[in-house]
C-alpha cells in the first residue's frame, strides 16, 4: 500500500518517516538545506506485519515565490502520483503540518495535494507536529478543530504527535505515545481492504472541472490557470508553466529557459539631533509571520505576560500594540505587529497584515519613525518563504536605513548550543538576499513549562541576548520608513 507524506519545508515529514519506522531511515535536517531533494521512497513494516511503501516529497514552500525550485517540486509531485499510477495507485495522504497558525502555504499546499493532484479521492489524514510542550498532545486539535474546519482543511484522521526524538524525561515519553498514535491512524485510514487511488483516465486535467464549484469567479474549465491562482495561491508566472506540465509540455525545459549589512555602530557620538529624542522611548518594531512567537518574545523582554499568546490556530495578535520597556536605564517601545502570511480565513490574511503593516508603519513616520526592525522567525530551516515576509517589510522600508535584525524562537531543543543556528543558517540565508546587523536565538518558553536546569538556564540567556541585541543595533536616531 502506498502513503504519500506532503507539507511545507521544516514540518518534519522525515522525522514522521522514522517515527512510523521506529528507526532512522530518512534523513533529517533542522537547518537550511533541504534534506528530501526528490521524492523518496521507504518501505516500513509495522509490528503487526503490514506492510507500507512511504513515499517523502519535497517541501512545498511559499506558493507566490517564482523560483525553479518551486515549480521543481511541483514536477516531482506530479511525476509520483503518475508513478503510483502503475504500482497500485495511492492508498493514503499524510498531510504533515507544525502545530501553530493556519498559514497561507498550507492551505494553498492542502489544495494542490488533495484537491488539485488527487481530486479529493484519496484519505488524508493530518499529522500534526512538534507538540512535545502540549499537557495532552490531542488538546491542540480539540482547541483548532472548529478553526481547521473554518478554512476547508478537512481529513479522514488526524495525529496529534511529537516526531522529535531527542528530548528526555516525559518529552521521550511523548515520543513513544506518538508512534503509537501515529500508527493506528495509519492503519485504520490505509488497509488491504482499500482500493489505491490510480486518477483513471485524463486524472490531472480532469480534476480542474472537480475544482471548478470551489473557485471564486467561476473560471472556466479549461482555464487551468484560473484555478492555480486562486485556488492554490500561485502567481500567474507560475501558474502558466505548471499550467504547461499539465498540457503535456515539459517543465523542466520551461524553467531552463525561464531561469536561468548596514551595520549600525555601537559608539554612535551624541548629536544635537539625538539628545533631542534622548528622552523618548525608541521604537523597536517586530516583524514575521504568524505563528512565531512575537508576542511571546515580548513578554520575555518585559518580565512578565502583557501580550496575548496563543498556540492555536487563529493569530492573537490582530493589530499593532505597543509596550514601553526600560533596558539597562534606556526606554523603548516595543511594537507587536499581526502576523504575516496567515491564511484567508484568519483574523488578519496575508494581503491584510501587509497592507496595515504598511500604513503602520508610515504612521510611524509622523512621530519619531523608527529606530529598529526585529524580524522574528521560527528555529527550523531558512526557507525562501522567509524571504517574502522580508521583503514585505523591506518594500514597506524602502530606501531607510533603519537597522534590521533577526531573532529566531523556539530553540529550547537545539543543540548543542541555540546560536548554533545562526551559525549553520546565515550564508542560506545570505543567499536568499537577507542581510541583519545583527541575531539573537532565543526560547521563549515559560518558567513553568521549563522542567530542566538546562531549560530554565536557556530561557535567561534568550532574555539576556535579546535585550543586548536592542542595546547594541537601536539607532540613536529615529529613522523614517
């Protein structure tokens, strides 16, 4: 029987794969580089004998991204469900998501998958990751149901697990739970008694009047192109050439032809300008997509809970807000900004958190601008999906010489130590064209959830790194965007 596992870069599909395996058999890889390059195949075999071919794809990123590497993974999707086509078809979707915000690149990769490449005729079951600080894992779906459902993402199953199996106390024990769960999801959703999904005749190009009724507008049936924009979030650069694939043109020949640090000083000398703005508090924006902890980096900064946090599905933060903060006898004002990239049914979508971010930003310009950028990011790898949210804010900036630099969250679990990171993150991240005065990798998980000495020792670095970040790059002068 044949399970395809799908989800965007750094859910931790490989991790799935050894947790179903019970060994190391896929490689995995926190950082920058991708670890699946093409679709891979695993056979596993569970204790009960059943046998299962596993098949780990690439991860699809940011929808909107024009790059080879996108439409590659598309072509490689495609090439293996064609594949199983002739090895019994496609018994069963693992569609593997980090447990969080509903983004933008999740639904548009839950649409491509099981709407788009397999016209919903295939079990998807929804594994759900890196809940290992949940009490009971299985309350993260309790809480995010009513939200999942809110955006059309619906499944056969779900598993609510931890694939990370380098934790200890109870966090190992979660580990072993999770194959379990994990386990048994996939055995009551893929059996012998099961037919695999094989498209029948014309599958790709009959699925677009499938899609049809969902697509707002009504494009016609035979506009293909209608459907991967709206429907799955592409541009229309991209949208034509997989639009070329589908038509039976090849698309690696298509992308062939079509693809071929202002650092701020820390001995700044006084100005009459800045000790005009001595007084006032400088303002340090926080940028980043849903999901990644601003709110949570704020309390941290702030010594106790004045933001909203939330794990959950829907962002809590829905517009700007603004906390005063003295550090080392300088005052500041952090501002925590809605989420870039949640989904179109959330409190703020992607175009909405954009365009405010934007007008915020100019407001800011009426006072005293700004005097420090602060984009947060999740710990995982540096995906080119963090390259939109940059230039996002980046476009927004414009010619201003407001310092930027980047803190990344949720590196409680990193080893050996949490600024390893940087170290194996800065040049993918150079590459993609983001450039920082500076970093900080910090955790900001709670004192209480923070059981080990080595926990509780990482959260007061995070709080002391973070803070000597703002004093080394916030400019002694406003700056405006």
């Amino acid at each position: 029987m044949n399970i395809v596992i799908f989800g965007e870069t750094g859910a931790g599909k490989s991790s799935v794969i050894n947790l179903m395996a019970g060994q190391p058999i896929a490689h995995i890889s926190p950082d920058s580089h991708r670890c699946t390059l093409h679709w891979t195949e695993y056979p596993i075999t569970f204790k009960n004998g059943t046998r299962y071919q596993v098949f780990d794809t690439v991860g699809l990123e940011e929808p909107r991204l024009q790059t080879g590497e996108y439409l590659s993974a598309i072509s490689n999707a495609h090439g293996l469900i064609n594949t199983l086509k002739e090895r019994g078809g496609v018994n069963l979707l693992l569609f593997c998501v980090r447990g969080g915000r509903v983004t933008a690149t999740m639904q548009s990769n839950y649409r491509l998958f099981f709407e788009f490449l397999c016209e919903e005729r295939v079990p998807l079951a929804l594994v759900v990751t890196n809940l290992e600080r949940e009490a009971r894992m299985e309350d993260w779906y309790t809480r995010n149901r009513g939200h999942l459902e809110k955006y059309n993402i619906r499944s056969a199953g779900h598993a609510c697990i931890t694939a990370a199996n380098l934790l200890d106390g109870r966090h190992r024990d979660k580990y072993e739970e999770s194959r379990g769960i994990l386990c048994s999801v996939v055995g009551a959703h893929c059996n012998a008694s099961m037919e695999g999904w094989t498209g029948g005749q014309g599958w790709f190009t009959s699925s677009i009047s499938k899609l049809v009724e969902f697509v707002a507008g009504r494009p016609k049936k035979t506009d293909i192109i209608g459907v991967l924009t709206k429907r799955c979030g592409m541009t229309k650069e991209v949208a034509q050439q997989v639009a070329q694939q589908i038509r039976g043109k090849n698309l690696s020949q298509t992308m062939i032809e079509n693809h071929g640090n202002t650092s701020v000083p820390s001995d700044v000398r006084n100005t009459g300008l800045q000790q005009e703005y001595q007084s006032r508090p400088r303002n340090v924006v926080l940028l980043g997509e849903s999901g990644v902890g601003k709110s949570s980096l704020i309390n941290l900064i702030m010594g106790r809970d004045v933001a909203e946090t939330s794990p959950d599905a829907l962002s809590c933060t829905t517009t700007h807000a603004s906390y005063d903060v003295t550090i080392s006898g300088q005052c500041f004002r952090l501002w925590d900004t809605a989420g870039l990239n949640e989904g179109s049914e959330g409190r703020v979508p992607a175009a909405a958190a954009a365009k405010r971010l934007t007008l915020f930003l100019g407001s800011l310009n009426k006072g005293d601008g700004a005097h420090l950028l602060m984009y947060c990011v999740r710990g995982a790898r540096a995906t080119k999906a963090l390259r939109t949210n940059y230039q996002t804010f980046s476009s927004a900036v414009g010619d201003s010489k407001v310092p930027i630099v980047i803190v990344a969250t949720c590196l409680e679990d990193w080893r050996p130590v949490m600024t390893e990171w940087w170290n194996q993150n800065k040049d993918q991240l150079a590459t993609y064209g983001m450039y920082f005065s500076g970093y900080a990798c910090v955790t900001t998980l709670l004192d209480g959830l923070a059981e080990s000495q080595d926990l509780r020792q990482r959260r007061a670095q995070s709080y002391e790194d973070v803070c000597n970040l703002i004093l080394d790059h916030c400019s002694q002068t406003p700056h405006k965007t």
